[in-house]
C-alpha cells in the first residue's frame, strides 16, 4: 500500500478474518494482553472484551491480581498470568496488546520488554508509547514496522514526539495530523494510529489511511481501550499493523453507531456492539 487509500466497508470486508472450517482457536489467533493495574483496572476488561468479541481465538491477560478478577468477571474464557511469571516466561500469542491503562508497575514493564524483545506484533498505547517508540528510535527493532502498531490521541502523540526529541505542541498536531502521524512513524519505524475525530494513519515511507469523520459518542473514557483490543486481535489473525489499524478504526466506529441506538454510550457498550457491526459489515453490499 501507498500513497493516501480511504476506508470503507467494502475495504474492511475484504480483510476482515473469516474462520473457516478447519480453524481452532489457536489458528484464529492468540493476543496477549498487557493493560490496566491497581488503580485502572477497567481498562484491561475493556481490551480484553473488544479482542474477544472482535474475533480472537484465545486472550491471554498479564496484570496484577486485582484486574485480573475484573476481567474474568466479563470474560471467563481469558487465561490470566502473573506478570511476574510472564516477564521471565512470555506465554504465547500472535500479538500483543500492551500500555492501556498500566501503571508503575515494575513486573508488568519487565513483561512489556519482554514483548518487544520477542520480536512479536503488537499494538502499543498511552502508558507504553513512550517507552516502546524511545526503544525503536534508538534502534532496539525485533518487531518489523509493519507489525507495529502505535495508537496515541493528540496529547499523546506530542508527548511521545517530546520523548523523542521532537518538541511540538497539540495545537502543531491538530494543524497537521497526517504529518505529525508520519514523523512519529519515521522515527520509531511503526505504524502510527492518530486517534480523534479525523482518524489518520501512517507507516514509515509515507503511506497514510484516512478514516471517515468518526461518531461523537466515540468520545468516552476506555473507547480507545476497545480499539486497541480490536486491532490487537486483527494483528494475531495475520494482519498488517496498517490493515489492522484501518479495519479496527472503521469498526470501532461502527459500533458506536450500533450502540448508539439505545442512547448514550459507554466503552463497554462499544464492546459489546462489536458482533453486531461485523456481522452487518461482512453482510453487506455496500
């Protein structure tokens, strides 16, 4: 892909992973999920129902105790691990979700390392971006750029840009979203998923994926915890980080016009749109 492609449904659908008749849970793909701790516990529930409800085999979920009962709460079918346990003995997954919702949290960024020293995909967020793009900036790439995906809103977007040196401000990146997105993406050899109203992505080369204006109600805390989810699961079905970021941001707002029918809506009812917007995406003809 290059050059600027736009996202529609008919994009969507033909990448969309289908199983198929021989398929297990391990060939529809595995992600791992390192997300949430003490204080954000909500967040690791969000990530871990968007990936199951988007189609993933099997979730794995790494944290700390308190978020690991929350998210067997909503999703008894995830397989916790000890964060501890994981950094020295990373279970196995296609890809990885890692940095929604973590803290200060020493075995949970051992684990994060151990992700990126695994060399797997993975999609990064809030609070692993700046560690993950310093890393890849300064050449620690075990993952190609094709296989990793960053996710940041504006805010975050101009901090991990600080970290790398880079000192611009939100209202820089709201005057050039598409060029801020393919800086980041150059300089830490990822894709970069620019979060907002106007959704932008970029890899290293140039290419860029416009989004259609994205639903308002898409505006509500732990909705960017549900896209992670959604693009990690894609990544470990065999995706490429930049038809993972296409295809998870075009749902993701599909859902919001989904959940929307029954009024305002939160990050969990966007999870829970999720089976709805797919099953009507790869129905239709449009």
């Amino acid at each position: 892909m290059s050059g600027t492609s736009q996202v529609d449904a008919a994009w969507v659908r033909e990448r969309w992973p289908v199983p198929e008749a021989g398929d297990d849970k391990y060939s529809r793909g595995v992600v791992g999920v390192v997300a949430g701790s003490d204080a954000y516990p909500g967040a690791a529930a969000l990530v871990v129902s968007a990936a199951v409800r988007a189609g993933a085999g099997m979730v794995r979920y790494v944290g700390p105790r308190r978020a690991q009962d929350l998210v067997l709460g909503h999703r008894p079918e995830c397989v916790v691990h000890d964060p501890g346990d994981a950094a020295e003995s990373l279970p196995r997954a296609q890809a990885w979700v890692v940095g929604p919702g973590v803290a200060d949290h020493p075995e949970q960024d051992a684990a994060i390392g151990a992700v990126m020293a695994a060399g797997v995909p993975m999609v990064v967020d809030a609070g692993a971006l700046e560690a993950v793009a310093r890393a890849r900036a300064s050449g620690s790439r075990e993952a190609p750029a094709d296989r990793v995906l960053l996710t940041p809103h504006a805010e975050e977007l101009m901090r991990t840009l600080g970290a790398l040196r880079h000192d611009v401000t939100v209202h820089d990146v709201a005057a050039d979203r598409a060029g801020h997105a393919r800086l980041l993406a150059e300089t830490a050899r990822a894709t970069v998923l620019l979060k907002g109203s106007q959704t932008v992505i970029a890899s290293p080369g140039g290419s860029l994926v416009e989004l259609p204006p994205a639903p308002p109600w898409l505006a509500t805390a732990g909705s960017g915890d549900v896209l992670a989810g959604i693009a990690g699961a894609l990544l470990a079905a065999g995706m490429t980080a930049i038809e993972a970021a296409g295809c998870a941001s075009w749902v993701h707002a599909r859902t919001a016009v989904e959940a929307q029918r029954s009024g305002p809506v939160a990050a969990l009812d966007l999870a829970g749109a999720l089976p709805v917007a797919v099953a009507r995406m790869l129905t239709s003809d449009g």
